[in-house]
C-alpha cells in the first residue's frame, strides 16, 4: 500500500499527516495537533510560545527535531508548516498543559511501563503481541503460527549474522 499524504482524525478534528518514503515515518502537523488538544484560537502563537518553553527548560531536541514542510492549509494553498515525527509529536503532546491531553498521557505513561515491565520479562511482550493479534480476530492458530515465524525469523537473522562475523574473522591478517 503506498502510503501519502493524509489526514488523520482526532476526535473529529483533521490533522494532517505526511508519509517520507525515505525515512519511513508519518510527519504530523504540528499546530493541528495543538489545536486539537489545546482549542486555541491561535494555535501558532501557542506553538511559538510552547517551543520557546521548551527551549527555556533544556529540551533544544525536541524543538529542533521539528522540521518545516508544505502541506494544504485550509486555504487551499500550499504552506510551510512545522512537522514533527511520531515521536517528537508524542514528546510535544507531554508538553502541553491541556485536559484533552491527558488521556494521550497517561496512555504514554501505561505504554512505557509495559515496556519496563517487558525488558524485564519477556514473555509479557509474546503475551501482548498475542493480545493484540487476538483482538483484531486472527484465530489463536494463526497468532501461534506468526508467531513462531517472528522467531524463526529472529533467529535465522541472527545466524546470518553469527556467519558473517565468523567470515569477517576469518578475513583479518
């Protein structure tokens, strides 16, 4: 499926979206997102301010990781707006002092535990993984079946790799 340019919906509110081929990542525009969790009548000036915060309290990063890029502004036209990787979008959205961001952080703040929780187990992770396949309708045949091809996968990957270190030995003087 080739991905484009496309609008994403949130809570009936457009955002837009761009996909880089090259980097395969979705770049969200970053005022609609404000707008959207913020209401603000004037969502650039908002940004402009939260960046300069953001700057104030040392996250030079995240500001900088915002790049311009056109996209179709209501007008019609094709305008330079700021743009933020899934990432750095999720970053600014901890940022913003907004009920409506609220439930987007404590879902980061759930997401990072599970994580924590399965760098420590990771029989947590094969248990999500088959949750989620699960709650999408795939038959428990199937979640078995995927995943034990990941760790075929995995592991064929991994001797690929065992087997071209041990080349890469053999080829030292």
């Amino acid at each position: 499926m080739a991905k484009k340019n496309k609008i994403a919906i949130f809570k009936g509110q457009k955002i837009r979206r761009s996909w880089n081929e090259e980097n395969e990542k979705w770049w969200f525009s970053v005022v609609d997102v404000i707008t959207v969790l913020t209401g603000s009548e004037n969502p650039q000036v908002y940004w402009r301010v939260l960046k300069k915060r953001l700057l104030d309290e040392g996250s030079d990063e995240t500001v900088t990781k915002c790049n311009g890029f056109k996209m179709i502004a209501a007008d019609g036209r094709m305008r330079l707006t700021d743009v933020a990787d899934t990432e750095t979008i999720l970053r600014i959205i901890q940022s913003i002092p907004s009920p409506n961001a609220e439930p987007l952080k404590l879902w980061l703040a759930r997401v990072g535990y599970e994580r924590i929780e399965e760098s420590e187990d990771p029989e947590k992770a094969i248990q999500r993984a088959m949750r989620f396949y699960l709650k999408r309708g795939y038959s428990k045949d199937w979640v078995n079946q995927r995943l034990k091809s990941i760790e075929i996968r995995k592991e064929l990957a991994d001797e690929w790799e065992r087997a071209e270190l041990k080349k890469a030995r053999n080829l030292r003087f």
